[in-house]
C-alpha cells in the first residue's frame, strides 16, 4: 500500500529515532511536515484511527520512561479505549515516528521499512 503526496511525521524533535528518520526522509527527497507532540499534541480523531488501522498495542509505546512512570492502575486493564485516553492525555506515549502519507501509515522508523514503502 502506498500513499501519495506529502507525508506527515508525528513525533518529538529530541527523539533520536525520530531524528534518524527525518534525515532518512530527507535524503530520500521525501518531502514531509513535521508535527511536535509535545506543542502541538494529537487529536482524537487521528489518534482513534491509527488505533484501528495498527492496533492500540503497537501505537501505545510500553518501552519507553513515560510509560514506566504510570501509575499501576493505568498500566493494568489496558484496551483500546484506555490505551487512546492515555496517549491523548500524554502524547509521548504514542509510538514514535508516525509517519502519514495518504493511505499509507508507518509506526517506529527502519530504514528498509521506509524504502520499501517510499521509495529509495
């Protein structure tokens, strides 16, 4: 599946897998805009439909120190719903890169997932 026109890359500037991807991208000549959670947040409408498309527990990032830092009670019982009212509330939960462009979704940045899927 591929997507067309320019791609959207969801995620925080500091993020060092982030930025591995926005140099890919750009090395790529994939054109891109970049949206800041951390300023600009996400909303739900988005958010829900990544949700559907990947999976809440491939868009919610367990791994990192945001998630460690959750109280017991939210990390128990998680589903889609908690999981979405979780990441809105603190979007550096949100798996990172996203990557939009048209149809196509990409979570998490691989360099061979991104040729495949964009070219180069």
């Amino acid at each position: 599946m591929t997507g067309s026109g320019c791609a959207t890359l969801y995620g925080i500037p500091n993020c060092d897998t982030v930025k591995k991807a926005r140099v890919w991208l750009a090395a790529h000549g994939v054109g891109h805009a970049f949206h800041n959670y951390r300023t600009d947040g996400i909303d739900r409408g988005r958010l829900e439909r990544w949700v559907q498309e990947a999976g809440w527990e491939k868009v919610l990032n367990r791994a990192g120190t945001t998630f460690r830092a959750l109280a017991d009670e939210d990390k128990h019982g998680l589903d889609a719903k908690k999981a979405v009212t979780l990441m809105l509330a603190q979007p550096s939960l949100i798996k990172r890169p996203v990557l939009e462009r048209g149809d196509l979704l990409l979570l998490g940045f691989k360099p061979e997932i991104y040729a495949s899927a964009l070219g180069g």
